[in-house]
C-alpha cells in the first residue's frame, strides 16, 4: 500500500493512511537462533509424536536438555500451526464471521479422481527463519495438485494454490482442517463459487486428512531435513524437486507400485 519511490512523500502518504510515519520503517524482529532451533526439533518431534502437547513437548524437549517452559513451548507451536492429535469435545465457539462446514467423507467411497481433494499447511524450517507449505492433494490417487510457500500463515497463499489447482480440475469436495486460513470468507467464498461442497475435519483430528499428513512426513523425512534450506529459494527448490520425484517417480504401494502421477492421469481418463 506504501509506495517509498510514488508521487507522494512519505510523510503525506502516512498522513492520507492514518499511520505513524515511523511505522512504515518498523521491521518485526524474527525469532532467535536458539528459538528457531527449538522450533526446528519441535517439528521433528511433532512428525513422530503428533498427539504431544504443550506439556509432553516441553518435557520431551527437557530430557533432550532443551531448557524451555511450558509457554515458551506453547507459544512456538500456536507459531508454528501445531496442534496435538487426539478427540476432545468442543470447547470454544467458532468466530461468529468464519464458517465451519460439516465433515461429508464419513462412510464415503473414494475411489476416483477428482472426487474429493484436500488441504493442508505445514512448517518449513530454514537456517534464518521459517515458512508455511500448503498443498493441495487428490484423495483417491494422493497426487499433489498445487503447492505454495509463505513466510506469513494468511489465506491468500492458500487462496493462491486452490486457483492453481482449479486451473486443472474441479472437484466434487474439498476437504480441509478448521485452520483460520480455511475458514477464512475468502477461501470459503473461493471454494464454494467453484462449485464444490467444503467438507472439514473435527478440530484436533488429524486423521481425517490423513493422506496429506503422510505427505508432509515423507516430504521432511526425505528432502527437508536432509538439506540445509538457507531460504525460501532453497526450499522452494528443494520442495518442488521432492514433488516432482513424488508425483512422478516414487512408486506408491497403496497405489499398486504405480505414482501418484500415473494413477491421476488414468483415473481421469476412465471416467
């Protein structure tokens, strides 16, 4: 919105956005090196131990000799878009102004593609920092459709890899998690003007996009955290090679030995 080399000053530009000039030169500072390791190791247990919380992450890390408190631990998973697997009732009410759409692959037979397709954001660790991955993923034959990277957890980059993955099909439904990004008007809006019936899984449940979570697992098992990914440059190139190799070369055993790629392509096909 701030132009620093347009027609106006600066100064008259603050004034006409009701900002404080010294506003626009404030750069947030970035976690620490000692955090983002943390964070980092947090990520590796969260892939073995998804049902940890707060409490048994921080004494996890404590035998580890990780001196951290339980709302450091706590503050750096909300950062991080991690959520402890397990049921548990519904305890607090959805924004008034975010839809939650009820869950409809219970009971439901998905064995073609382009049926339903499903959502998901991870945490990408870096040497300085860290992003968000979102990937958008057919059920049936598991191939990834669309993928983005972000160093902020909005909707727009989730927005973003929904319209590339629209580019080449549309779906019956769309299933997602209750993350704020999916919630958001403007991804339920973009959703739902495709056509396509939004299902989300219950809070705190992530089997029920179970097929994208093994993706982020073998994805950081096999490419991220075998690579040193000094920035987003890096991972986007490393990431989009492991997808390649995924989707295309790696055999798939529920897939019968054949890629997620092939498997997609016949799939369309036949129908």
């Amino acid at each position: 919105m701030i132009e620093p080399d347009g027609p106006l000053s600066l100064s008259r530009q603050s004034v006409l956005l009701g900002v404080s000039r010294s506003s626009l030169y404030y750069r947030p500072k970035g976690e620490s090196a000692q955090n983002l390791a943390v964070m980092r190791r947090m990520d590796e247990l969260h892939m073995d131990y998804p049902f940890y919380g707060s409490r048994q992450m921080m004494r996890h890390l404590r035998r580890e000799g990780v001196t951290a408190g339980r709302h450091r631990v706590r503050r750096l998973m909300r950062l991080m878009g991690m959520e402890a697997v397990y049921r548990r009732p519904r305890t607090s009410v959805a924004n008034s102004e975010h839809r939650i759409f009820p869950y409809l692959l219970r009971d439901l037979e998905i064995s073609r593609s382009d049926h339903v397709w499903c959502a998901d954001i991870t945490y990408i660790p870096v040497s300085q920092g860290f992003f968000y991955l979102v990937a958008v993923m057919d059920w049936a034959t598991r191939h990834v459709l669309s993928w983005r990277l972000s160093n902020t957890m909005d909707a727009s980059f989730c927005t973003g890899a929904l319209d590339d993955a629209l580019i080449r099909a549309t779906p019956e439904i769309l299933n997602t998690d209750q993350g704020a990004q999916f919630t958001s008007a403007a991804f339920a809006d973009r959703v739902l003007e495709a056509g396509v019936a939004f299902s989300m899984d219950g809070r705190g449940r992530f089997l029920d996009n179970i097929f994208i979570e093994r993706l982020w697992r073998s994805l950081k098992y096999e490419a991220v955290y075998l690579h040193e990914l000094r920035n987003g440059l890096d991972a986007e190139r490393i990431i989009g090679s492991w997808i390649d190799f995924y989707n295309e070369v790696r055999p798939h055993s529920s897939l019968g030995g054949r890629t997620p790629g092939e498997t997609y392509r016949n799939s369309a096909r036949a129908a």
